[in-house]
C-alpha cells in the first residue's frame, strides 16, 4: 500500500478503537488501559505517517543537460549551470506566484518570491543533471504551491511541443509573466546549444536536440495572451463536473459557446438549477494569440437569473 493508504487504514483503526473505548465509560477497567495503549501508538505511526506523507507532496525535479554546455567528462559550463537553474528557479516561482492568487505585473519583483524557492539536492554526471527539491524547514510545514506550479511548469514545457489546441489549452489556463519566463528559460537553452530532459512527478519532457528546444522557445516567443470579460444572454444548455465543462447557447448570434467552469464558482453542481432556463452568463475569455491563429477559451465566472428575475426554464 502507499503511505497515504497506510495513513488512512490507521485513522480507521484509531475511529474503531475510540469508539470502543467511548463506549466503556467511566470504569474503563483493564481493557480500557489495553484500548488506551494501542491508541497513543496508533497516534505514534499516525504522525510518523503525516510526516512522510508531507515529505512525499514537496515539489521535485530533474533537469538533465545535455549539448554544447556539457563536456565528454560528465562536466557543465559553471556559467551556464547557474543561468539556466536561475531561469528554471524563475519559471517555477512565477507560476507558484500566479497559482497563489498573487498579482503578477508586466515586469518587476514576483512576489513574496522567497518563498517559492527549490534547492540543489544532488547532481548526477552522463549528459549533467541537477535534482531540485522543496525544503520544508520545520517538521509541521506543510508543503504549499510549490509543487503544484512545478508540475504547471513542466506541463507547459511538454505542451509546447502538442498539437496546437493541447498548447493553446495550457497557455490559457497560464499567465503572461508565466509565458514570458517560459520563453526566456527556453530561448536560454536555444541560445547556449543545449538539451534538455526535465522529470517532475510522472510528467518527463524530453528537449533531445537543438531543433526541438529551437521549435518550442520559438512557439513561446510568439505567444501572446489577453483577457476580456463578457455578458452573455441565453440558456445554459450543459453543465459537467468531470472536466469542468459547460455549454451555453448565445441569443446574440445562435451559437453554442462551450469552455471551462472557472475556480470563481467552486461547486459546478451549483449551476444546475439554472440548465435549460433563460439566464445571464458571465464569461472571461482569454484569447491565445500566434501568427495566423487565435484560439479563445471560455471560463463560466457567474450565472444570474436574467433581468434578476427567477429564470423561467425554457423550451428546447
């Protein structure tokens, strides 16, 4: 079992046992002494459990160099090791800010950036690899965003080289300041000849020749996004909870708009009392923009009755 099945299997032992003991009453007696033993060390492996569980949710990472960079000798450019581990260190930590709900200007500090900081816990020769990891510095830390805005990091990496609509999808769930680190840890690796295989979780991004790292830091370079907010007249037609999806046909025009249920409404079942009523629809659109395409996404922020009357359901 993993660590987190473990937890919960002594959890559940120490509800059965409590609950024998709560039911014992006053007089406990020798049984109660035995149920009182076996709690406080089910309470023993349940912390030691927390704590391993903690250790294994801190963000991880592998960045393994190759190219111009790196010498037959399993050795690395010291001035391009630092570069590139202080862009990686820039695109994760602008993530994290982003996901921590922090607001990010055009330029400037990221925010509270301490705070979202990897350390070097070991190298490897062959290409050259750095293995990055979360500190948690006190044993009742909980690890935060960090590992989340790794594992957002290394999934724009890898949708830089899908398919168009699969990119487009990661870039609109980012931010321009996340794009914008990622181009430049990219154009990094372009610039200097180098390679690159990153692992983070499961996820493992492969950058195996000068071509591929150029494709990917040209396909971010020439992206741009941009936020809008719109009112929408109409009946919610569909609402999904797996996937967080919604559908949503527009009387301006006729047209079906479908996308994403937006963070801002937390319950997607929230919406279902609205499906198939007349109704007001706000939307954030972000709009992915590259030479020649431009793909917007949809995100459902609110649904109001329309003219702030009960809606009335409408005909199909």
């Amino acid at each position: 079992m993993s660590v987190a099945d473990d937890l919960a299997y002594l959890q559940a032992q120490r509800a059965f046992i409590q609950e024998r003991l709560d039911r014992l009453g006053p007089e406990k007696g020798l049984l109660g002494i035995n149920l009182e033993s076996r709690l406080r060390r089910l309470d023993e492996e349940i912390a030691a459990h927390e704590t391993i569980e903690a250790l294994d949710r801190r963000a991880k990472a592998t960045l393994v160099f190759g190219g111009k960079p790196v010498a037959d000798a399993g050795a690395i450019e010291a001035t391009f090791g630092a570069d590139a581990l202080k862009a990686f260190q820039r695109l994760v930590s602008t993530t994290a800010s982003a996901l921590d709900g922090r607001e990010l200007s055009v330029r400037g500090r990221i925010p509270d950036e301490k705070s979202y900081r990897l350390f070097v816990t070991g190298t490897f020769p062959g290409s050259f690899g750095f293995e990055l990891e979360e500190v948690v510095s006190e044993p009742e830390q909980q690890p935060g965003v960090l590992r989340g805005a790794v594992d957002e990091a290394s999934r724009l990496l890898q949708a830089t080289q899908l398919e168009e609509e699969i990119y487009a999808d990661a870039v609109a769930q980012s931010n321009p300041r996340v794009m914008n680190a990622l181009a430049s840890f990219l154009g990094l690796m372009e610039s200097r000849g180098a390679t690159l295989v990153l692992a983070a979780g499961e996820r493992e991004c492969r950058f195996e020749t000068s071509d591929m790292v150029a494709a990917a830091a040209e396909r971010a370079r020439k992206t741009s996004i941009s936020e809008s907010e719109e009112r929408l007249t109409g009946v919610l037609s569909g609402v999904f909870a797996v996937g967080r999806q919604f559908e949503f046909q527009n009387e301006e025009g006729g047209e079906i708009v479908r996308g994403r249920i937006a963070l801002d409404i937390p319950e997607p079942s929230s919406l279902k009392p609205y499906l198939w009523a007349r109704c007001v629809a706000h939307v954030r659109i972000v709009t992915v923009e590259r030479p020649g395409k431009k793909l917007p996404t949809y995100y459902l922020t609110r649904v109001e009755p329309f003219d702030g009357d009960e809606a009335e359901p409408a005909r199909r």
